[in-house]
C-alpha cells in the first residue's frame, strides 16, 4: 500500500550565504504526488529561487510515475535558471536516478550537508 506523499519546504543559506529552498518530501512518490512534488516546486517564487535542494531522506519508494515527477521538476528548474541539488536517496534510487539521466539535471548527495557545501 502507497503511502501519501508529504512536502514542505525550509529556507536555509548556503556556505557562501546564498538562500536555498529545501524541498522536504516524505512517503512514497508516485503518479498522485504531483502537487506535492511539482506543486511544492511551484510555489516557490521563481525570480529569487536560484538554489534548490530535493531533500529524500524521508521517502519509503519512488516508482516510474514519481521519477517521471522528479524529471518533470528537473526540467522546470533548468529552464527557470536553478540550480538543483538532491540528498537522501537510498544507495537503490542513486543508482537508478542516476541510469534515468537525472543526474545531468541535479547533482546526487549523501547528506544534507554535502550538498549545501556544493552550493
């Protein structure tokens, strides 16, 4: 049984003392988390947002539906000019975002501390 996905977001500054938009997700990720995936991503305002984290330390599983939302997400960011980082994926799901090509999109970490410094 999937469970609901979660998200809110957190406002942290970089090592350099940028502002970063954590993106929190928790549960499963699937085809029914799109506002909480995209719709979280939405939110955020597009014209001060440069720095981005997805954190997945709280996500249980990710199926092709939710990698396709995550993609999705991703690809808004380019366009928009963001950079985007992710931390908390599970050795299973680094090796497959990683297959999937998100990789060219956003940068994989172990921790959040990790990809801040990176920031």
């Amino acid at each position: 049984m999937q469970s609901e996905t979660k998200s809110r977001i957190d406002q942290l500054k970089s090592p350099s003392g940028y502002p970063v938009a954590v993106l929190r997700f928790e549960g499963d990720i699937a085809s029914t988390s799109k506002d909480a995936v995209l719709g979280t991503y939405e939110a955020l305002p597009r014209e001060t947002t440069k720095l981005i984290l997805l954190d997945f330390t709280r996500v249980d599983y990710i199926n092709s539906s939710g990698i396709a939302l995550v993609i999705q997400l991703l690809i808004q960011a380019s366009n928009a000019g963001q950079t985007v980082c992710a931390f908390g994926l599970s050795a299973h799901f680094t090796k497959v975002f990683t297959m999937v090509g998100i990789t060219k999109y956003a940068h994989l970490f172990p921790n959040q501390a990790e990809a801040l410094a990176a920031m």
